[in-house]
C-alpha cells in the first residue's frame, strides 16, 4: 500500500524481502538513468539485504556501477578499516567487493584519522565537488537517529564527530564481543548533507522500528527526532515491513 503523508511517500510492504526489492530497484534505477549518480549510502542491519538483491542485479547484468560515486553517512571513530566492525569493512563485505565500482570512487569517513576535524572539512568538500548525493539510503535508529545524528538541541549541519547515545552504543554492541568494545564516538554527515540529497529513501523494518516512525511521520519537526526534519525534503521515500509500519496503519484505518 503507497499513501502520503505530508511530503513523504511510504510504502508499507509486506515483508523485509520486500522492502529490499524495492529499495534496489530504487538505487538501481537512479543509477541507470544517471550512470554517474552519486549514492549516499547506509550500514547496519536494515540495508543488508537491499546490497544483497543489488549484488544480485549486477551478477545477472541489470546495472553497471562503473560510474558511480559514493558517500557512506558515517563511521565509527577511532577504528582502523580492516576491523570487522568498521562501516568500511562493512560496505566492502556487503557491496563493494561483489561489483564494478571504482576504489577511487568510494568514500567513507576515515576512522583513523590522527586529524578529525579536518577529516570532516574534507568530507564535506569531496561531496561538494562530486556535486552532491543524487539519492541518499537511510536507515533510522530507535532513537531516531539518520546517520549518526542522535537526538540532540539542535540540527549539526555539515560532517561532524558524533558522542555515540548510550542506547545507540548498547544497540550496537550486538556487532561487538562485548559493549565496552564499542566506540564511544563515530564521524557523521549533518543533517544538512542529507537534506541537500536530491532524494532520499529510508528503510525500516521490524517491531522495535514502530514507534519511532509514527515520531517521524506524524510528530513534530524536531532535533529530539533528528529523522523528523525529512517532513521538510521534497523527494522522500519511505520503506516499511508490516511491523516497522504497525502504528502507521493504525493512523490510515
Ligand atoms: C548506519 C547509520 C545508522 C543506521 C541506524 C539503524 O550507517 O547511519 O543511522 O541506519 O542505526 O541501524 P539498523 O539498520 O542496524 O537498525
């Protein structure tokens, strides 16, 4: 089922499998009538299987990434990038190692900088200087969070070191041996890098997703729901299972 809310179109899909599909064909489309698309992409476990089905379309021919650019929202600060639980090993585990993109044509914030700051300013920049992200993947914490902006008293606008939530830093420490092996900080895109998308997808799926996108769907704009500043983008899809999509029917029946 497609309905509006606000600016924001959702899908509320059937399964997890479906929203995958979708979001594939998504990223697969954009990147066939732009070969030269710029994608803005996310990890965790919500875009596993959306790499999967577009690993999938590049083994059976249905899309070359030879042109494409990338920008990952984020990564864990400190970590070195061979580290199983680095955002880079993540992209090359999940996507990057399976297709035809470019290594020069990858970037993730880099996690072992010995200079962060700049390491954002340059950030910033690369994205400016490929033009901006033609169509950016999210994913949404419990808390509300895209990217690694947590729920906070403002919007951080450009690139920017993050102070992890102690329920993000518990949220994540499934990926970890043990939750004191999570970092307590991480590099992010601002929610000005993602608002100046061309367009953005989110994905949710699962229960513990339910409350949070009532918030962002039918709450007030707020920075204590960094996600919620989506209802202000002109060109924003949204994915959701049955159950991330619970309290979204209940508002529709
Ligand atoms: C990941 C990211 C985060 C995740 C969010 C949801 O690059 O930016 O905002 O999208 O924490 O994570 P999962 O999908 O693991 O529930």
């Amino acid at each position: 089922m497609k309905i509006k809310i606000g600016n924001i179109t959702v899908f509320l899909l059937d399964s997890y499998d479906m929203i995958s599909k979708r979001a594939a064909a998504m990223v697969a489309s954009q990147v066939t009538v732009k070969p030269k698309s710029v994608l803005g992409l996310a990890t965790g476990s919500t875009p596993v299987g959306m790499y999967q089905e577009l690993v999938k379309m590049y083994q059976k021919d249905e899309v070359d990434f030879s042109d494409i650019r990338t920008f990952n929202l984020d990564e864990y600060f400190p970590i070195q990038q061979d580290n199983e639980q680095s955002y880079a090993y993540y992209m090359n585990q999940n996507l990057f190692s399976h297709i035809n993109i470019k290594k020069e044509s990858i970037h993730i914030p880099n996690g072992a900088t010995s200079d962060v700051g700049i390491e954002c300013d340059v950030y910033d920049k690369a994205m400016e200087d490929a033009g901006g992200i033609d169509l950016q993947v999210l994913g949404i914490g419990n808390n509300g969070h895209i990217g690694f902006n947590e729920p906070n008293l403002h919007f951080e606008t450009g690139t920017h070191v993050v102070e992890l939530d102690a329920g993000t830093i518990q949220a994540n420490a499934r990926f970890f041996q043990s939750e004191s092996e999570v970092p307590r900080q991480a590099i992010s895109m601002g929610i000005r890098n993602i608002m100046n998308a061309k367009k953005i997808v989110l994905l949710a799926n699962g229960a513990a997703k339910a409350d949070i996108m009532e918030k962002m769907l039918y709450g007030e704009v707020s920075p204590h729901v960094p996600a919620s500043v989506l209802q202000l983008h002109r060109d924003v899809t949204v994915l959701l299972d049955q159950e991330a999509g619970a309290k979204i029917r209940s508002h529709i029946k």
